[in-house]
C-alpha cells in the first residue's frame, strides 16, 4: 500500500511541472514564464518540509495526518493547474504556493520506511524506494505529454489531479507502526555495527534523546532548525547536503529545457514530455539496479560518482542535433540519477537519528528543493538569451560543481583527527 499510495501521489508530482508547462504555452504562448510558478512550488519546501516531516514524526494518527495533507495537495494541484496561465501572475504565484505547502507529504512518505520494513531490507527497499520515484518520473509526464498530444493539457492536468486523488484515497489503507518518539519509554542505544553494517555516530543517540527530552519552546524552533542542524553536524550528511544542493541548481529548470531542447530540435513541444519520460525510464533502471548492488558503507561515493557522470550526459544532450539523440542522453543521464538517489535515501537513514529521520529527509528535500526553485526562477529569466544548449551546458557545469563540493568536504571528514581525544569519525 505504501509503494501503491507514494507511486500515485508521485506521479501527479511529476507530472504537474509538465502539464503546468504546457498549459502555460498553451495559454500565453511562452513556455519560460512558468519557470517562476515552478519556482514558486518549490520554494515553499524549505519550510513546509521539515515541518510536516517534523510532524510525521511524532504525530499520534500517522495515517490520518498523511492522508489529509494528501487530500490538501490534491486540491492546491487542482487550483494552479485551473489558473496557470489564464489570472495575473501573483495570483497564480499564490496557487502555486499552496502546493509547495503541502506537496512535501510525497517525500516525506520516505521516512515512514523504517516503520514498515526491518532493518535488514531497509538498503533494499530504498532502491524500490527510490525505483519508485523514477517509475512516477516515466508515467507522470509520459502520461501528460502523450495524453496532451491526443486530447489537449487541459485534459492532461485532469489526469494529474486523478492521480492525486487516488494516491489520498489509498493512503487511508496505510499500515504504520508508531513512531520511535511515540512512546515514553527511554531512547535504546544505537546497535552494534555487527548488527547494522555501521557504526551510527555517538551523537545521533545523544540528538535522540535531547528530542525526547526537548522543553516547549524550544519544540517549535526545532521544527524548523533540527533537521538543519543534524544536516550540518554530521560531517557526511553535510557534504551530501551541500553537493546535491549545488547540483539542484541546475535541476530545476529541467522541465523547461525539456520543452525549450525539443523545439530546438525540431520536435513539438509536447516531445519534452518524451524526453523527461525517457529521463525517468533510465533513472528507474538504475534504481532497480542500485536496489540489488548498492552498499550502504560505499552510498556516499555513488552520489558522487552519479553526480559527475549525470553531467557529462547533460553535456552530451547540449550537442544533439536530433530527438533520438537527445532522448538516448536523457535516458543516459537518468541511469545516473537513479543510483545517486537511491544512495541519498540510504546515507540519510544510515546517518540521521531514528526519531528526526522525517524531519531531516524533508529538511534535506526541501534544501534541494529551494536550489531547485532558484534554478527553475534563473531558467524562466535567462531562457531567451542562454537558450536551450545554453542552460544545458551550465546544468552540466552545476552536476560537476556539486560533485567536486561533495568528494571536498567528505576528504575532510575523513582526515583522521590526532591527539587523546580523538575517537571514530562518522
């Protein structure tokens, strides 16, 4: 039920950034202009998402909680894709905010993993996890642009609200366990690496505790802050942090340069939608792939490894001449994504403390995210001038940015520290 309800619900999230910008050409004949309504959705992350992941949790009716910010995303979705394009920008802005309020539930569904399944299919499961995502990538906006093509983006955005709406109706056969700060008895000390694979940092049993014994006015800050901090005191959840940031700069623009690359080809507008399906179709081969090979002591370096050759195929995309060319680098790039993101999701469960798990995989997204909202808001500014291979050479130039910043910061964790108060790095 979990995959179930999360494939759904992702695939109107996927789906929505290609249905809101054909309804924006559809509409006012400018595709660019919806780079600031996608910055808009975006940007709301980076305080919704560790809120609501905060939320998740702790919250007493997990199920019930998730399930009616389901139902408020499948409403906001419905209320931008009806004004895109046809009311004032601020007013459309402001749609699209309210979707960035509550879209976080599609991530945040990640950290109820650890509820559902044991600790020793956990790697496993975030590959399908992560397959998940990818499969949503494939049929939201295949399902948008192949549906648009036949039948117009109005109809298309129906479908995007569909799925939103059967992913909330699913969510309510959720089954989950309680949450690690549910119950009043003391945190359990981390499991022995023979146990786990690992050796969790000392100070993730201390955070676990100081989040149990937090007073009140300092819960409302933690909301927000907590994620943040765990993010940045763990030396490796920082250099991930900090690497797929710089890269999400050049991530979200993607939807436009899609549409804006297939025109430069030749093609229709509507073959953007192909080729972030193409994109997507890769990536989910690459999860599958990292669901069975991925190492949870080697996920760091797969990120970085995904990251540099992510970039080169953006790289080879700029050069193609063709819709077949463009579609196989598209494809290309996504079988590097996968593994990178399967990665991701199992370096955050294999780093953070189990009682602020949703908050920092939210708080980690909604970092992503708000890079992502920047780079889809320069990608709407800059597209007339820089073009279609323009803002593809500088994706590219981002994914390296962000690969060298990442294999930085992780040389420096592994220094190893001298002297008699030296213990384990993490």
């Amino acid at each position: 039920m979990h995959f179930t309800a999360a494939t759904l619900l992702r695939v109107s999230a996927e789906g929505t950034g290609t249905a809101l910008v054909l309804l924006v050409q559809d509409r006012t004949g400018r595709a660019a202009s919806s780079g600031f309504l996608l910055a808009a959705v975006l940007l709301p992350y980076v305080v919704s998402g560790p809120i609501l992941g905060n939320a998740l949790d702790r919250v007493g009716r997990t199920r019930l909680f998730a399930t009616l910010l389901a139902g408020g995303y499948a409403c906001a979705v419905a209320l931008l894709l009806v004004v895109a394009g046809g009311v004032p920008l601020p007013l459309a802005v402001l749609a699209a905010a309210a979707v960035g309020c509550t879209e976080p539930i599609v991530v945040a569904l990640t950290s109820l993993l650890p509820r559902i399944v044991s600790r020793p299919g956990l790697t496993r499961a975030y590959g399908l996890e992560s397959a998940s995502y990818n499969l949503a990538g494939i049929a939201g906006p295949g399902l948008v642009a192949g549906t648009a093509a036949w039948a117009g983006p109005q109809t298309a955005a129906v479908l995007v609200v569909g799925a939103a709406v059967l992913g909330t109706l699913t969510m309510s056969f959720l089954s989950v366990s309680p949450s690690v700060a549910e119950p009043p008895s003391p945190v359990e000390p981390p499991a022995p690496a023979a146990e786990t694979g690992y050796d969790p940092p000392a100070a993730q049993y201390k955070d676990a505790q100081a989040a149990r014994a937090g007073d009140a006015p300092a819960a409302g800050l933690n909301m927000i802050t907590g994620g943040i901090v765990v993010l940045f005191r763990n030396p490796t959840l920082r250099a991930l942090t900090v690497g797929s940031s710089v890269a999400f700069l050049g991530m979200g623009g993607v939807p436009i340069v899609a549409v804006l690359l297939a025109g430069h080809v030749g093609a229709s507008a509507t073959a953007g939608g192909q080729l972030l399906a193409a994109f997507a179709l890769g990536a989910l081969g690459g999860s599958l792939a990292a669901a069975r090979w991925l190492s949870a002591r080697r996920a760091e370096w797969v990120v970085v490894t995904g990251l540099i050759a992510f970039g080169i195929t953006l790289a080879a995309a700029a050069t193609a001449t063709t819709l077949a060319w463009c579609t196989l680098c598209f494809a290309l790039a996504g079988a590097c994504d996968g593994p990178a993101f399967a990665a991701t999701l199992t370096l955050r469960q294999r780093e953070a403390p189990a009682a602020r798990l949703g908050q920092v995989n939210t708080t980690g997204g909604s970092m992503k995210l708000g890079a992502a909202a920047l780079g889809a808001a320069l990608t709407g500014a800059l597209a007339d001038r820089a073009g279609a291979v323009g803002l593809l050479v500088t994706m590219a130039a981002l994914q390296l940015a962000g690969a060298v910043s990442m294999a930085f910061l992780l040389s420096l964790r592994s220094r190893p520290r001298t002297g008699p108060e030296a213990g384990p790095t993490s």
